[in-house]
C-alpha cells in the first residue's frame, strides 16, 4: 500500500521533461520585480532561450504569463515531438479493465462491478495527468505552435464528426422505429401505453437554456479574441481611464464563461427532473430505450462539455489564454455548440414529433 501511494504522488506531483517549468510557474505566482525576474531567468538557465515571454501588469505586480520556454538548438521546426509518456498504456489498461468489469457485471459474475469501477475511476485519473501534461506542454513549455495548432483543430474536428455518427445512429433506430411501426406497438407511435412528455414544459426550457448558453459562450470567445483589451496585460499603462474598460472587458469575459458553466448545470439539473417524473423507463419497448438512450447520451456530453468549460474557466482565471493562443478554449466552445445543435435536432425529432400531437396538450 505504501508502494502504490508513493506511485501515485509521483504521477501527480512528477517533474516534465523540461526543468523550467516549476521556476516559469514560481514566477508567474509570486510579486518578483520584472527585472530581478528577467536576468535571473537569464542567468540560471544559458541553454534556454525565451520564446514569446509575456509580462503582466495586473494591480500593479508582475506576473509572468504563458512563458513558452524550449531548448535551444534540441529543436529545428514547428512540430511537436513529444517525448513517452506511460498514459496511452495505463489508459489502455484501465479501459480494457472497465470493458471486462462491465460484460463480467452484465452476466452477474462475482467482483464484476468492482472490476468496472475500478475501470471507470483510472480512466479518469489518466484524463487528468494526460491533460494536465498537455496544458504543461502548451502554457508552459511552447510545444503548441501554430502548425501543431492546426493538427489539433484538425483531430478536434474529427472527433466531433464521429459523435455526428455516433448520434446519428441512434436517431436512425428511433426513425426505423416510428415511421413504421410494427404490430407489437399497435402500429402506432408512440406505442399504445405510453404516457409520453409535454414538449412544451420542460424540454422546452432546457431548449431555450442551451440556446442562451451557446450566446453566451460566443460572447465570451468573442472577447478574448479583441486584441485591444490585451494590452492591459501585455503592457505598462498609467492612464487609468484607458485601463478601466479593458480590465471590463477581460471580467465581462470570465463572467460570460461563468454563465455558460451554470446555464449546463442547470441544464442537467433540470434533465434529471425530467427522467425523475417520466413515468417511462429505458426497458419500456423500444421508445423508452431510443429515448432514454439518446437524450441520456445527450445529457452524458453535456456533462462532460460543462466540465470542460470549467477547466477553461479556471485557466482563463489564471491567464493562460491570450487572443491568438487559446485553442484549448476554442475546443470546449466548438464541443458546446456541437451538444447545442445535436439537441435541437433531438427536441424537434423525439420530443415534438416523436411524440405526436397529443402530446403538446397535456
């Protein structure tokens, strides 16, 4: 136990592979003067040059902000080569152990469930250490420059590609369901027993809550992407009435992402009512398991979407986003957008015509 314990502080608390980062993270979080900081920076590390340093002027301290530090001459071109990392083996570990927990829980074997938690909570402890390493590798240590930027706007995409498919398969079983139904249903849809939702109520306002929260999160990318309120962070300004609405500007900012985190917690919130009072399950015939299996899904990526706003929200506290360097922001919004198109299909289809007619009226 005292072995495991100790392994697991060396995940959490390990050194990366560039010696700066913990000076870099030191300067950024303590009052130094910017000179004292300048020359030491120089002086105690010769082989390391400065690529893009931003100092912050905030309540008159100065703050190193997303320091971008390599090795001078290890490396000749844009593109990241990354160094190993044990995450994609130990992720892989703990996948196959939540795949094999599951099937084992599914046929009732003994230690099955324990199996799949055990799973489930280390695919989480590797989403942590993986993507905090990443946030190393792109605040502080520069690896994310603009060509590797582009390779990962291009994997983002790709991933929310796949998601249309994954969804669009289950909206294809509920078509193949309702636009003919079988003898079993009645040959009506919905199927005879059903007490179907009221789109108009609930579903409704969690429709008009994601459609704010995608405005909101627009406004506040909108924001960040001004280059003219960065220069209060990026520049010594004694007027402060030049100072006063640029610093507006970058809380304006924060609080919109603020709103958007608390508009999808309201939203799961209000979608767990929703299955607390539906008097349907997922094991009711088919239009329960399309049902709760689609908007469940659903509700799983709004989740994880609120999640990722939220270690967005927290970066953006500590400045590491600027105007042109803030793809780990740009990725959460192009997720939320994606979780906000994917239910307007999912209200107009499964809620409104799914449920026929009758149901705008109870």
């Amino acid at each position: 136990m005292r072995k495991f314990l100790i392994f697991v502080f060396n995940i959490l608390y390990s050194k990366p592979p560039y010696v700066i980062r913990m000076w870099v993270y030191q300067c950024r979080k303590n009052n130094f003067p910017m000179k004292l900081n300048y020359d030491f920076f120089l002086n105690k590390f010769n082989n390391v040059y400065n690529n893009d340093i931003r100092l912050v002027d905030l309540n008159n301290k100065w703050w190193y902000h997303n320091c971008r530090v390599h090795f001078a001459g290890n490396q000749k071109h844009s593109f990241h080569i990354v160094t190993r990392s044990p995450w994609p083996l130990y992720s892989s570990i703990a996948a196959l152990m939540f795949t094999f927990g599951m099937v084992m829980h599914m046929h009732n074997y003994f230690y099955g469930n324990l199996l799949s938690l055990a799973g489930f909570f280390l695919i989480l402890f590797m989403m942590f250490v993986w993507w905090r390493d990443v946030i190393r590798e792109s605040t502080f240590s520069g690896y994310h420059t603009k060509k590797v930027q582009q390779g990962l706007r291009l994997g983002v995409i790709l991933f929310i590609i796949s998601e249309v498919m994954f969804f669009f398969s289950f909206f294809w079983a509920f078509f193949h369901a309702s636009l003919s139904p079988s003898v079993v249903l009645g040959s009506v849809w919905p199927p005879l027993g059903i007490n179907v939702l009221n789109p108009l109520k609930i579903p409704l306002l969690n429709t008009l809550i994601l459609l704010l929260s995608g405005l909101t999160v627009t406004w506040s990318h909108h924001v960040i992407r001004d280059k003219s309120w960065q220069k209060f962070f990026f520049s010594s300004v004694d007027n402060e009435e030049f100072k006063a609405p640029l610093l507006d500007n970058y809380v304006i900012c924060a609080f919109a992402l603020f709103l958007t985190i608390f508009l999808g917690l309201e939203f799961t919130v209000w979608q767990g009512y929703e299955y607390y009072k539906a008097s349907f399950y997922i094991y009711d015939g088919v239009y329960g398991s399309t049902f709760n299996m689609t908007t469940g899904l659903h509700g799983l990526h709004v989740i994880i979407g609120t999640l990722f706003l939220i270690v967005c929200f927290f970066r953006l506290v500590d400045l590491h986003f600027i105007y042109n360097h803030h793809f780990g922001y740009e990725a959460a919004i192009w997720y939320w957008h994606f979780v906000d198109v994917v239910w307007i299909f999912l209200f107009l289809s499964i809620y409104c015509w799914g449920s026929g007619v009758d149901s705008f009226f109870k």
